[in-house]
C-alpha cells in the first residue's frame, strides 16, 4: 500500500543516522564526548519505522480486510537485505587482514547471527555491552538495532492481522495496552536484567508502537493541524526534545526506559504536527540536505560503524585526521551502496523478486560457507604469522588473554576451616577476579592464607556492591545476600577483601556492604580502584601492543627504554585517585584495612610504573586488567613490598 511522501521524515531520518555517527566517532572535548546521547538515533528509528509500518498495515487492513504478507515481506527483504549482504561481502577481505583470530572467530558468528537476524541475541550472550570501548572494535555491532526491527516486521503484521479480524473495535487500546506493557517492561528490565533489556524486542517494542499509535490516530481521526501556532509550537517543541536529548544526554542515561519519553515524544510531536506546508520544523527537515541524508539513511547506518572499526584496528593510535577520513569514506560507501543497490533492488522493473532471491542465495552461502570455516579454523592463526615474531613471547591477541586470566576462575576451591591457615576471600567485579590471580598465581609465596573469588566465569561479577546501596529496593539486596550467605567459601572465610573499579554510587553503597560483613564476623580489607591508562584503544592496544606495532609498521625493534617512565606518564589520574580519596576516607573512619594498588604497581620516586615483566610479558591486556603473567610478577612484588599486610 502507497504512502504518501513526507520528505520531513526523511530529514528526520538523517538527524537520527548523523546523531549515531557522531556518537559512534567518539569526539573527545576536554575530557567529555560530544553527541553523548547520539545513540538516541536508534529510538528515533523506532519511532519512523513503527509509524511507517503501521500506515501500511493499517491503510491495506481498512481498504482489503486482510494483509498480504508475502507481499509485505518480499518489499521487507529488497528493502533491507540486499544492502546488508553487499556490506558483509566487503568487509570479509579487510577482516582477513585486519582482525586477529580469536576476534575473527567472534566476527565471523556475529556475521552469521546478522544475516539470521539475531545479532542482538548473540551480542547480549556473547557478553557485549553496548556502548563499552571495546565494541567499538565489533564491525557488526550496530546490527543489534536491525535484528530488532525485523522481528517487529515478522511478527508485528500477523498481531495486526489477528487483532483486526477478531477484536477490531478494540483496536486502539491493544495498541495502547501492548505500548505500555511494554514501556512497564523496559523499566523494570533496567533494573533487574539491563543488558538484555537493551538489546530485546519486548523492552524495545513500546518505541515502534508509539510510532503505531501515530498511524492509528491518522487513519482514524479527521484532524489535520490547520492551527498555524500550535502546529508550529509543538514540532519545535518535538525537535528541541530530540535535539537537547543527543546533546546533552550519555551513556550515563538508563535506557531504555521512562528516560527515554523525551526523545520519543518529541520524534511524535513533529511527525504529527509538521504535516502543514508552513511549518517550520517541515521546512528544515524537507531542505535538500537533510532529504538527501535520509534518503541515504539506512547506508549510511550500515557502513559507518564497520568503517570505523576497521579504521581503529588499523591506526596505533586515532587522530581526528582519521576520523576524517573514515566519515569521507562512509559517505563515499554509503552513497555508491544507496544508488546501485538500494535503489536498484527495489526497483521492481529492473529485478524482480526471483532474481533477487537467486542473489541472496548465493550471496548467504558464500559468506556462511567462509564464516563457518573462519569459525573451524579458529580464524586462521597462520594470517598473522610475521606479526608474532614481533611480538616474540607475547600474544598479540588481547581478547585471548583476557579470556587466560579468567580461566582460573574454573577451578573449584572450596574453603575448610583451618587454625593453620586464614581463608581469604575476594569479593567485587572484574578486579577482584585480578586480585585472586596475584595471590592464586603466587600460593608458595603466601603459604599462611587459602584464597577463593566469589562468583566466576567470564563477564561474571563476584558481589554486586551497588545492590548494597541505601536506595535499592529491598529484593535486590536480599537476594544478593541470600547468594552470599549460603556460599561454603562465605561461611569459612576469615577476611574478605573488597577488590572493585567503585564509582561514587558504590563508594555509596559500603558502609551497609561492610555492616552486613562484620555482623558476619568477617575480618573486611578494602583496596583502592587500580590504575588506568590512555593505552586503552580497545581490546588489542596497551602501550606494550603500541610500541611493538610502531616496530612492524617500521621495521624496526620495539623501543622499551622508557616504557616505565611512559606507562607513568600515561595514568588517567582523574578516573580514581578522586574515588580513592573517598575510599581511604571511608576506610579510615569505619577503621579497617585500606590497601593502594599504585603501591606495587608503580614507583612514585622514579615516576615510573611496570608495563612488563623481567621476562618480557605484557602486564596488561587493557586499560587496567592483567594478564596472568601479569599476575605472577605482581604477586611476587606484593610479597616483596609486604603490601598484603592484614594482621
């Protein structure tokens, strides 16, 4: 069914794919990214889509009584697939040459749960936290957004169907109903599950069906927004909620949730209100460039996020030069991918549906038959052979060495009770799991203690301290206790150590973690968060990756003379020395064990802090987690500097 064209939804589009860029680009200004709530973009095309489906549906559901839906779903695959495919096929040249084994491996499934449409599933499973640095270096992320979108196309048309065959008079408050359900759900998925609920249909669906609430009105209402002042007066208003939501919000934001009201209110304001030819929200978003970028919206989506990861992988370090050039490139993709694909496979008189299916054939079976050997082959080692004798001892794969270090984690240990020995237990995030290793790494060193972590396993956490917050409701907090109580390690220990990268709400959240622990009679021991550096460009760049992959690129033998003195130089002081203070503070009035990290990893009289190790091993894998040879030389100085002083 034939909608009639609204070029300011087009202008919509582009502040929507433009807001996303630029998030995407990461702009750094004085400390901040600029465009913070650029993600926002995504929820902007909820809105469009959920109102542009509806139309259809609802105008063919009116007119016939029925739907068509292989009619609906063949205009669905020209509309979408094509483009999608033609990317997956470029890319796969430059992962080969780009992407390290063990990311190729997860690239290559990222592919093929793309092209299946349940790319949001797998990155929710596989652990990836949307807006983390570190999928910035995960090509088909951005798929995450489509997957959803199609699942609302399979199975949005045939609810609509059914609701209007059997309960038509009821129409508009099913809508209405299933909006707010799930707007209900996506607030309470926040708190409770906010991954999942992040990348999920059900907690995401309330945005496109604000957008079917939209079509239903117009369909179903004789207005027309004849008032020139409040036609006026509320698109500005819509456009200034979606404006100020990109600028000013970041990933701080919860969402998605009632947080995100303003942007999707404002997105309806202006489709409902900017149907007059005077408006003035209708007129900027009709101008020839804002048209032309939506019209080129959905390429542009696609091809910048592989561009800049690709772009990220390939460059030691990023300059805003770089990022210049990725958006050039971007637009130059977008704009070949948006004339000679796009539009020329939804062009019925040029290819009709069986050709274009005999394309999307053979185009899936190339790229599953090279994923699927990817994956079998563990993403090829042999590829980067030339680069491993640069790296000698070292891995240049970081992502193999975070998964090493989490690896002891395996291992069941189980506490007994012993008058020879103090049990020690390490509680917190991903930092406890570092702090285990130093001490687990390095038992003969410590043979008066038995060290455990709680909790284990990759992406796990031991304690959620935040569920110890005054504020959290009081569910949450007992069934946190609940797990730890009824832990054997728990109930043996002697001392827990706090080991935790805090920010101001968990700094919060101790003084009641603590109570509950010594009315467990457990002797508690607090470490300060660890350091960090601007090494960090994701999983594959510490200052040790930085200066061997300055040799490849020369020729030459990676520098280490000064990697001391860099690596000190290199601390982002300001992520937590300010916590620090409030943790020591915190230690000091409550008088129990506070511990620095900075002591056995840097030396404040040289002003120098350990990259590597005598041997020659990489300390770090990222911004502030260690390796577990890390681990093994950091222990030993523990032991030297009788830093793990609790007695």
């Amino acid at each position: 069914m034939k909608l009639t064209y609204r070029p300011e939804i087009d202008g919509l589009r582009a502040i929507a794919v433009v807001a996303v860029i630029l998030y995407h680009l990461k702009i750094d200004a004085y400390g901040n990214y600029l465009f913070g709530g650029g993600f926002l973009g995504v929820d902007i095309f909820f809105v469009i889509s959920g109102y542009l489906i509806s139309l259809i549906i609802l105008k063919e559901l009116k007119k016939t009584g029925t739907i068509s839906l292989l009619n609906f779903y063949q205009r669905r695959i020209r509309r979408i697939i094509p483009a999608l495919v033609f990317v997956i096929l470029i890319s796969l040249p430059v992962a080969w040459y780009l992407i390290l084994p063990v990311n190729f491996v997860e690239f290559s499934k990222s592919i093929l749960s793309s092209l299946s449409f349940i790319s949001n599933f797998y990155f929710y499973f596989s652990g990836q936290q949307y807006g983390a640095e570190e999928g910035l270096f995960k090509p088909f992320l951005h798929t995450w957004s489509l997957s959803v979108e199609e699942q609302f196309y399979i199975f949005f048309p045939i609810f609509m169907f059914f609701i209007f065959k059997f309960f038509n008079k009821n129409l508009f408050f099913i809508i209405f109903l299933s909006f707010f359900l799930s707007l209900i759900l996506s607030n309470w998925g926040l708190l409770n599950l906010p991954s999942l609920n992040f990348y999920i249909l059900p907690s995401r669906s309330w945005e496109l069906l604000a957008g079917s609430l939209l079509a239903y009105f117009e369909l179903n209402t004789k207005k027309k927004n004849n008032n020139y002042i409040n036609s006026n007066l509320y698109s500005i208003i819509g456009f200034f909620l979606v404006i100020f939501s990109i600028f000013i919000f970041t990933d701080e934001i919860k969402h998605p949730s009632i947080y995100t009201l303003p942007t999707v209110i404002g997105v309806s304001l202006i489709i409902w209100f900017s149907n007059d030819k005077r408006n003035v929200i209708k007129k900027l978003l009709s101008s020839k460039i804002f048209v032309s970028i939506g019209l080129a919206s959905y390429s542009l989506y696609l091809w910048h996020f592989p561009i800049f990861a690709f772009g990220r992988m390939n460059n030691v370090s990023v300059t805003l030069a770089d990022k210049l050039i990725w958006i050039v490139l971007t637009i130059i993709f977008s704009i070949f991918s948006y004339f000679f694909i796009e539009k020329f496979f939804r062009n019925r008189k040029k290819i009709n549906f069986k050709n274009t299916m005999i394309f999307l054939i053979l185009a899936y079976l190339v790229i599953i038959f090279f994923s699927l050997k990817v994956v079998k082959n563990n993403g090829y080692d042999i590829r980067f052979e030339d680069l491993r004798s640069f790296y000698g001892i070292n891995n240049p794969d970081n992502t193999s060495l975070r998964k090493k270090s989490w690896s002891t984690l395996n291992k069941e240990i189980i506490f007994q009770k012993s008058k020879e020995k103090k049990n020690i237990l390490f509680v917190g995030d991903s930092l406890s799991k570092d702090m285990f290793n130093i001490f687990d790494q390095n038992k003969k060193l410590f043979l008066e203690y038995n060290f455990a972590r709680f909790g284990g396993g990759l992406h796990s956490q031991s304690l959620k301290i935040v569920d110890f917050h005054p504020r959290v409701k009081n569910k949450d907090k007992e069934k946190t206790i609940s797990r730890i109580i009824n832990d054997i390690n728990f109930i043996n220990s002697d001392v827990v150590v706090i080991s935790n990268r805090f920010n101001k709400k968990e700094v919060e959240s101790l003084n009641n973690l603590v109570s509950f622990l010594q009315v467990n009679k457990k002797k508690v021991v607090l470490t300060s968060n660890a350091n960090e550096y601007k090494t960090y460009k994701g999983p594959s760049r510490t200052l040790v990756d930085i200066e061997i992959l300055n040799a490849y690129k020369n020729k030459s033998k990676p520098d280490f003379a000064n990697i001391k003195s860099k690596m000190y130089n290199y601390r982002l002081i300001d992520n937590y020395e300010k916590i620090n203070k409030l943790l020591e503070d915190f230690a000091m009035k409550n008088n129990i064990i506070f511990l620095k990290k900075n002591d056995f990893f840097c030396d404040e009289i040289k002003r120098e802090c350990d990259a590597i190790t005598p041997e020659g091993y990489k300390i770090h894998y990222d911004y502030n987690h260690i390796t577990l040879e890390g681990a093994r030389y950091l222990g030993r100085q523990v032991f030297k500097q009788k830093w793990f002083r609790i007695n």
